[in-house]
C-alpha cells in the first residue's frame, strides 16, 4: 500500500461515515496501517470509535461543532467487519413495519454472530443472537418475522395486516415460502396472511 493509502481513502468518503479498518485497501502490513491511522486521528482527521472503528467527523457549520456520529452506523459496521447479519431488535422492526409509532431508545440488535454488548462512552450497543431459521438473507424479510415474534401469535389484528402488507409492498419484499420454511408455523401462517392481502 502506498504511505497515502488512508488519506485518500478519508478524501473519498462523505463526512460522517463510519467506518472499520476493514474498508480501506490493503495490500501492506496493518501496522502501516495503524500508523497511518493513528497519525490522522492526531490531525483530527478521523475520531477512534472503538478498536478497529473509525469516525471521519461532520461538523455543523453554524454552531462549529462536531455531529456525533449515528450508533446505528456504528453496530452495522461493527457487524460487517465481523461477518455477521444484522437487523434492528424487535420494537425497533415494530416501528419500521408500521405497528408501532413509538422510536426505541436502546440500541438492540438481532444477530447470526454471538451475544456482544459494546460500551461506546455513553451509548451501549448490544447484539443479541438469534437462530438462521428466523434470520433470512433479506433484511426486510428478518424484520418482518421479528415484527410478528414481538407483537406474538394471536396478537394481530386484520388492520395490523394490512399495515405490514403495506410495508411488503412499499421495500419491496419478496414473500419466498423457501426463505422462512424453518421459522414457526405460525409465523408462516400470518406470512401467508399478509402475502395475501390485495392492494386497496
């Protein structure tokens, strides 16, 4: 790797990512790397998260501080350089489905990898295991099955129904019978209910 490899990796991104050590192109040691890192969190380049874990900063002009940067952007990064699946925990798939209006304050995930919980400063990230029968590859469709685990067999109402057909069809999400065929009957039940559904 050339010496200039991070600082050109830093210019190409938009301020305010987040991102791992992973990301940038390596074709030398990752000692040069740390190096190359460290010496632009000094320049105030980039901000240290967490081992591994980098910030490049957003500054509001207005008020001339520093955006913090998104815990969200952190756990799916912290999952991408570790090989695992994520999806928001389930009030969170609540409120993205259309069930719920209320915005969890906790930063919970579901995961295919282990349990983790990072202590970043103030905020905790938490990764809770959960089996592959209900974590499809798609993450619409994982969202999906934990809205229905959260809200629990014999819970939804014909409304509730439709507002998760609703949102099928608006992320377009492909209702494959192979991709959920292990979760629990019930779950495919109401699956097969909401694939039903037709448009108004």
């Amino acid at each position: 790797m050339k010496s200039g490899a991070v600082a050109k990796y830093i210019d190409s991104i938009d301020d305010g990512t987040v991102f791992a050590i992973c990301d940038i192109p390596n074709d030398s040691s990752s000692d040069s790397l740390k190096t190359q890192l460290s010496v632009a969190c000094k320049r105030g380049r980039i901000v240290r998260i967490m081992r591994g874990i980098y910030y490049k900063p957003k500054y509001n002009k207005l008020l001339e501080t520093m955006i913090p940067y998104n815990p969200d952007d952190v756990a799916y990064v912290i999952a991408r350089n570790n090989g695992w699946h994520i999806i928001p925990g389930g009030n969170s798939c609540l409120n993205l489905t259309g069930l719920s209006t209320q915005v969890p304050s906790r930063f919970i995930y579901y995961s295919d990898g282990p349990y983790k919980t990072y202590n970043i400063g103030d905020t905790n990230i938490e990764l809770r295991h959960r089996g592959s029968k209900d974590m499809p590859d798609s993450d619409g469709l994982a969202i999906l099955i934990h809205a229905l685990k959260t809200k629990g067999n014999g819970n939804l109402t014909q409304d509730d129904i439709r507002t998760l057909s609703e949102y099928v069809r608006s992320h377009g999400v492909a209702m494959d019978p192979a991709e959920y065929s292990r979760t629990a009957p019930w779950i495919k039940k109401e699956l097969q209910r909401i694939a039903d559904v037709q448009p108004l």
